[in-house]
C-alpha cells in the first residue's frame, strides 16, 4: 500500500524502468486502444533465496506436517506460510507421485499436494465412517 | 486349504481377469483350485464354459443359484461338491502339470435369490431375528468348511459381485482372506474404502450375534491387500496419473502387492472366448510375453502372502 510521496515515487519510477524495457512494438500497443493494458508483479529471485528444489529434508519436514493436520485448510495455511514457490512445491509433489502439468501455477500444485496427503485422507475416513469431526 | 474372496465395491475393475489368472497359474504349478462365482453377471463362469454349454448342460440345477435356492425354499442344501464341474479348455493344459482347475457356475437369476434370502429374515423378536441373520448368511461358510474336510483343493476364489447384498456377504463370511483389485484411479480407490466399512461393519454384525448361537464360531476375514490392475506402462513404470493413486493408497496404510495386471486389450480382450486364462498362453518374447510373466510374479508374490 502506498503511505507516502516517497513511496509514490518508487512506483512511478518502477513503471518507467518497465517502460523503457519495452521493445518499440509494445509501446506501439500500448497506444493502440484495441489493446488492454494489465500490469502484473512477478515476485524477483533474490540471491539469498533458498535454492531451487529445495533440499530433501525440507521436502520431507512438509510432507510430515501434511501428515500431522488434520483439515484441507490447516493444510492450505501451511503451504502458504512456507510461502514456497512453484518450483519448490514440484519436489514435493514428485515425492507424492504427483503428475506435474507444465501450465500448473503455484496455487494449482498446492491444491494438488493438500488432496494428495489432507484431502485423501478425509474422503478415507469419511466413507470407512472413522472421521471425528 | 486356502479360501479367499475376490472382490471390489466398484465394478469394472477387472476382478474377473484377477480371479481366473490366479487360478490357472496357480494350476499350472499343480494347485487344486475352485472357483465359486457368485455374480450374477457371471463372467468369470463364461470365462471357462461357453454360454451355449452353461445354457444346455449347467443352468437348471449346477449352478450356486440352484445352491442358494435350496435354501429360500427351507431346505438343507446339498454339499457343494454335487454342483463343481471341470472346466476342458483350461484344464486340458495345467492337468498336464497336475493340477486342476473347478467351477461352480453363476447364473444370471441370482441377483432374485437376494429377495428370497431377505424374505427368511427377521423374526417376532431380536434374539429370532439374530438368530436368521447367522442363519442365512452364515451358511456359505459352512458349506465351504465342509468342503475343506472333504476335499483336495489347495484354494478355494469366490468371485464377488460388486456390492453387498446377502449372496455377497456369505461369501465375505465363508473366506479367511480377501483380495482387492483395483485400478489406479479415484473412484476404484474409493472403493476400497467403501470395502473396508461394509467388511468391518458385517464381521462385527455376525460376531455379534454368534454369541447367540453356540454352534456359530467367530469370523475374521483378513484383507491380504489390494492389486493394481489395468495398469498403462511407460518406460518401464506405470503412468504418472496412475501412480498418484497407487502412492496414495498406500500413503493411507492399506496394504498392496508391488506386482500388478497390466492393460493390454490385445490380449485380455478375446481370452475369455478362447476359455483360457491369458497366463496358460505362451507368448513371442514382447509386450504379450511380459503381460505373462507380471501376472506370473503377482501369484507368487500372492501366494507367498496367503
């Protein structure tokens, strides 16, 4: 949010830069009024970042706090709070046998990984009547 | 002997094709074994007798629906053994390594048996009504029992249709084991599920209300596991959306045998027209040949199980 003028500043510099990188044809659509214009943010990679893939033991710190709740949203909540990106959900939801489908964004494989490991174990429970709610 | 119950809560799932290769490898290797089908759909009859022959020389009286009958109309019925037939096809190849292969045939009219059987439930109090429950879902198991004492079967396979009904439960309640097949997909893994409540649920029922009866022994089938079938392979292991649910069914605890049926309509798709079970064929080395010698690992893995 912005609070500040300094903070308004930032942002129309930034859209300038984005600006400038554009390539002579899409400024020229963006002057045409039969196009629509959409600004995305796409989060950068920072060099401190944790490696792509993330490590092994992490993969499997997930899958066992998958394994101790016991509700789709307790998972959600989970996923999103390690706030791992696309690339770092993919390990985890090879070690689930998970297929991987290129268009898949981030959010897509979490739901996946929740049904896989959560969501299985629901509809189990439910119809074999073991479920508490 | 060996008596094991064949079945799935979802249809299709290829419980025929499990059933009949199991048996005919076993044979091959020089088992005794019977088969009992008791769906009424009865393929696994028409994947060792042809209709026309079912038809002229089993339909009115060797069939387990002439079994069941017996017992809607109030009588004792005779010992399974009058209604077992030997099948030609399949048994003109595994006598030769001495084993043999038995039926009892199914009969499209056994879903009616069903309704006669319910019609001997119930009773004019609770101990009565308990006491027919034993009664009339118990008597597969006896019958069975005394097929053990009197015979030379290594396995007994009942083929299970795909529900629950009182035919199906005499069957549940007449094994010691039960064996799943399953495909790897949503809705053959929630029948498993399914599986597991209905048998827990009928063990406890019956346990129950043996106590009332002296001559009643407690049951307690075990479930031995679930087999993948129908499985597609590429390079070498089954396809990505197949193996999710194979993971995730044994992520869930439930207990599966690593060999698997693979899909191959080429070849399952006519066996039960030739009346022999794919895994007595012999293929050219190839895709038909490893078809062959999957099925012929799952019967060990299977038998090393029982």
């Amino acid at each position: 949010m912005i609070k500040t003028e300094k903070d308004l500043v930032a942002v129309i510099r930034r859209l300038a830069e984005a600006l400038e990188s554009l390539s002579g044809e899409d400024l020229s659509k963006l002057c045409d009024p039969a196009y629509t214009l959409e600004i995305k943010a796409t989060r950068r990679r920072s060099k401190d970042a944790p490696p792509v893939g993330h490590s092994a033991v992490s993969v499997e710190q997930i899958l066992d706090q998958l394994a101790s709740v016991s509700t789709r949203d307790e998972a959600q909540s989970l996923l999103d709070l390690s706030a791992l990106s696309k690339k770092q959900l993919e390990p985890i939801a090879r070690k689930l046998d998970i297929p991987i489908v290129k268009i898949d964004k981030a959010e897509a494989l979490r739901d996946k990984i929740v049904e896989a490991t959560v969501g299985a174990r629901i509809r189990s429970q439910t119809i074999q009547g073991t479920r508490t709610s | 002997m060996d008596i094991v119950a064949v079945i799935n809560y979802k249809g299709g799932v290829g419980k025929t094709t499990v059933t009949s290769n199991v048996a005919a490898e076993l044979a091959f290797r020089g088992k005794k074994v019977l088969l009992i089908d008791t769906d009424a759909q009865a393929s696994l009859t028409f994947s060792f007798i042809t209709p026309d022959k079912w038809d002229k020389d089993y339909k009115d009286s060797m069939t387990i629906k002439s079994w069941f009958d017996a017992i809607s109309q109030g009588s004792e019925p005779p010992p399974l053994a009058d209604f077992v037939i030997t099948p030609a096809a399949a048994n003109s190849v595994v006598k030769l390594h001495g084993g043999r292969i038995d039926l009892i045939c199914s009969h499209l009219g056994l879903i009616n048996v069903d309704l006669e059987l319910a019609t001997l439930l119930g009773g004019a109090n609770l101990n009565q009504s308990k006491k027919n429950y034993i009664k009339v879902h118990g008597k597969l198991r006896a019958a069975v029992a005394h097929l053990a004492a009197t015979s030379d079967y290594d396995l007994v396979l009942i083929d299970c249709p795909p529900n629950f009904n009182i035919v199906t439960k005499n069957a549940i309640l007449a094994s010691e084991k039960i064996l799943i097949p399953a495909k790897p997909d949503f809705l053959s893994t929630l029948g498993i599920d399914y599986l597991h409540r209905s048998v827990k649920e009928l063990v406890n029922d019956f346990n129950e209300y043996a106590e009332l009866d002296k001559n009643t022994e407690p049951v307690d089938p075990q479930i031995l596991g679930v087999v993948f079938t129908m499985i597609q392979i590429t390079s070498g292991k089954p396809i990505a959306a197949q193996r999710q649910f194979i993971s995730q069914t044994k992520r869930l605890g439930v207990n599966t045998f690593t060999e698997y049926f693979r899909e191959n309509k080429t070849i399952f798709a006519d066996a039960p027209q030739n009346l022999r079970p794919v895994v007595l064929n012999r293929y050219s080395p190839g895709t038909h040949s490893d078809v062959v010698k999957e099925i012929e690992k799952f019967v060990t893995e299977f038998s090393a199980a029982l």
